[in-house]
C-alpha cells in the first residue's frame, strides 16, 4: 500500500469518528434536556404542595380555594410566562408570605405552574 492511500483511509477513519462523537455530544446535550425539565418542574409540585397548597389549588381543579388564584388560572392568562412567576415569587408581597425560596425553587415552581398551561 502506498503513503496517499494510508492516508486516505486515516482521513476517512477521522472523519466517522468525528461525526460519531459529534451525534453522541448531541444526543448527551440535547436528549436530556426534557429530563432535566421533568425533574425541576417535579421539584417545583413538591414545593408547591410544600408552600403554595395552604391558599393556592395547586392540582387542575381551580376553584378549590377562594384567598388565591388557582395555579390553573395563573397558568391560562396569556401574559404569563415562567421568569414572569419566578421573579414574582422572590419579591416580597403583602398579599402572600416571604418563603424561603432560592431563585432555582422559584424557577422550578415557575415552570411546573406554566406546564398547566392548555
């Protein structure tokens, strides 16, 4: 076999793996977003039934309480978006109780409150 031809299947080697490596990074990057957003939206139900279930109807039934809207009902109005919720959780409000949230519990209360969304 000559040089050029060891070559040309070094090259050809290189370049399958490459591609290899490059779908394999896709798949680890991209294909676990979705899980990592079922675990924080999990995580924000669990501080919703922690936190928010004492005022607030947390579950799709909306008019189980009458002191506070129903997530449901946050959920379907339109301007709402999660950095909307989160943000508002974290400032003080005379209407609701400071909790100890971390800017990742509100996130993850946010994102389970906007999953309601129809």
């Amino acid at each position: 076999m000559t040089r050029r031809s060891e070559r040309s299947k070094d090259s050809k080697a290189m370049r399958i793996l490459k591609l290899y490596s490059s779908i394999v990074l896709f798949l680890f990057l991209f294909g676990g977003i979705q899980a990592a957003f079922a675990q924080n939206a999990e995580n924000g139900q669990r501080l919703s039934e922690r936190w928010c279930s004492e005022c607030h109807a947390i579950g799709s039934a909306s008019d189980k309480f009458n002191r506070a809207p129903s997530f449901a009902s946050i959920a379907a109005k339109p301007t709402i978006d999660a950095d909307m919720i989160a943000s508002f959780l974290l400032l003080p409000h005379a209407t609701m109780p400071n909790l100890p949230l971390s800017r990742k519990d509100a996130q993850d209360i946010a994102l389970f409150i906007v999953k309601m969304k129809k």
